[in-house]
C-alpha cells in the first residue's frame, strides 16, 4: 500500500478545507467561474445526471440552499472511499454520508462481479459517472461538485493543524493497533498503543493505513475514519486553516470554482464543528455468487434525506434511532 492508496482516506480535509466551509446559494451562476483546481470534468457541464427531476424528493432538493459535493479517494481507479458532503448553507449544518466502495450497482455491460460495485464506476466513467452511480444510490441526491484526490500529503497536513486527537481501541493482537507488512510498497509497519492521544502526523498515516481487527471489517474502517473526520475538523477550525488550504490545492483533481474558494476565509467562522454529522448510507452486506456486496436499502435512504434536509425550526431534537446506520453525530 503506497501513499496514494492511504491518501484517499484522508481526502475529507479537502473538503473541510476547501468546501464545506463555504457557505454558498444552491446553483452554479452565482460562483466565479474560474476553476482554482485541475480538474478534467464538469458536473455543471452534464446537470441531467446528477438532478433526478422525476425522484420523489426532487422539490425538498430544489428548495434547499444546501451544495453537496462527491468526494472521491482514487485507488488506481477504483474510489475505495466514497462521500457525499452536503453543506446546509442556511443552518450552518455539515453531513457526511459515507458509501460502501462495495456497494451493489448493476452494470449489464460489465461482466465482472467487480465491476458491479459501485467503486469501480469510476474506472470506466469518471467523475460524471461516480457521481451519477451515487446519486442514484441515495434516491436522486443532486451533486454539485466533485474532488478526486490520488495522492495527499498526511503527514504535512495532520502536522500543520498540531495533529489529531483519537482515542485508539484495543483491535489487534497486541492491544492498540499493531501490524506489520514488510513486503507492502512502503513497508507497512503501525505500532499505536490504545488510549486518548493526540497523532502526529506520522501515526495518522498508520492510523489510516490500518485495515485488519475492526470487527465490521470494511465498515468498521468507514466508521474509523468518520471519527478521525469528525476529530480532525475541530481541530483544523481550532488550529487556522491557511497552511492546510495551501498543501490541500496541491493534490486536487475538482471542478470547483475559484468563487466558491475565495470564499473561505470569510465564512469559514460561521460553521462549528458540533453542526457536523456522519452517517452510512443504509443497508447491509449479501453475498451474491460468491462476491460480497452491500445492498442499499431505499427506504431507509429515503428516511436520510428527510432527516438531513428538515427544517430544524419545524422538528425537535430528534435523537436517532439506528435505523438509517448513523454513526455518533455532533461532538
């Protein structure tokens, strides 16, 4: 496993750095048009995947001053972690709701079981594919930007913002999490004893790089790295953000304007890092002809995006039942 392959999983500072701390209205015209990135695609460009004008939640979506942007980690093409950032511009309330890489989404054309998970659309469709597989997936969602990133430099950021407090469970052998590879591209060597701590940069990277112990397996990791998101988020707004941004607009494939950028600074104070929540898109894992997929489940996505997109002047504290796979949300 190469830098590229553990930098995928922290590209949410990307969208924390660069995104979501814009508040902006719900549309294109309104932004400078200028990309401030190198990106090769426009979803603006291809508006009729990524807005199901016939999907049952089309007029809560049209009515929303919310921007929702497909954040993309590339693994030699296949997006091994897959978010969806939507912004609550109004309300100041930032959801991140995480999709399998290996969730279920059928392509006839391909034949191959791997090719039937939503991680690979990328490969043959780019980022106009992936973000119309996940709109798809999560009943409609419009996408209104995306960023891809293939390599990151973690140990830079997570050392820029003064590290990222975790507290590490007891998920290997040895306690803490342990492992060795020394055949792995670099060799792959973590040693984090359990406890609260604050990680450098350097045992970020191990941190991210750790993939055997969870208990859930892969969405055990997905829920790993939501904590490390939600971690690392306060401690970027806490810390300052300009040295992020700067190593951040470095490792960036995104169509996102230079208008929607510039805006940062300014509006970056307006959002708190306790109006944050994580989720995973609903469902469960079936394994179908020998390969293993998670299959989403409609109705309760359904229920998602009616609990993300309410009013919060017209519902009550809501709590949160388990049903749509919420993981732990505010602090």
């Amino acid at each position: 496993m190469n830098l590229k392959l553990f930098g995928k999983q922290f590209i949410i500072f990307f969208v924390i750095f660069t995104v979501l701390l814009v508040p902006v209205q719900f549309g294109w015209e309104q932004f400078t048009n200028k990309r401030i990135f190198t990106g090769t695609e426009s979803l603006a460009e291809n508006i009729d995947y990524l807005v199901d004008k016939d999907g049952p939640y089309y007029d809560l979506f049209k009515n929303s001053k919310r921007i929702n942007i497909l954040v993309l980690g590339d693994n030699d093409k296949l997006t091994d972690t897959i978010m969806l950032a939507s912004y609550d511009t109004e309300n100041q309330r930032v959801d991140i709701i995480s999709v399998p890489r290996d969730t279920y989404y059928p392509r006839s054309k391909y034949k191959s079981a791997a090719a039937q998970k939503i991680n690979a659309v990328y490969q043959n469709g780019g980022a106009v594919g992936a973000a119309k597989a996940v709109s798809e997936v999560l009943m409609g969602i419009p996408i209104n930007y995306y960023a891809v990133i293939e390599f990151s430099d973690v140990e830079a950021i997570v050392d820029e913002i003064g590290g990222v407090p975790m507290n590490i469970p007891n998920i290997s052998n040895k306690g803490g999490m342990y492992y060795n590879d020394p055949y792995d591209t670099p060799p792959l060597k973590i040693a984090i004893p359990a406890g609260q701590q604050t990680l450098d940069g350097k045992h970020a990277v191990q941190f991210l790089r750790f993939r055997k112990g969870y208990p859930e397996g892969d969405i055990g990791r997905v829920k790993a790295q939501q904590e490390f998101i939600k971690s690392a988020m306060k401690q970027a707004i806490k810390s300052g953000l300009p040295g992020a941004v700067s190593l951040g607009l470095k490792t960036v494939d995104s169509d996102i304007t230079l208008g929607m950028a510039a805006k940062i600074a300014t509006k970056a104070v307006n959002l708190k890092s306790e109006n944050m929540n994580t989720y995973l898109a609903p469902g469960g894992p079936k394994t179908v002809n020998g390969a293993s997929y998670w299959f989403i489940d409609s109705k309760q996505v359904g229920a998602l995006i009616e609990e993300i997109y309410a009013d919060p002047d017209e519902s009550s504290d809501e709590g949160n039942s388990g049903d749509n796979n919420k993981t732990e949300s505010g602090s």
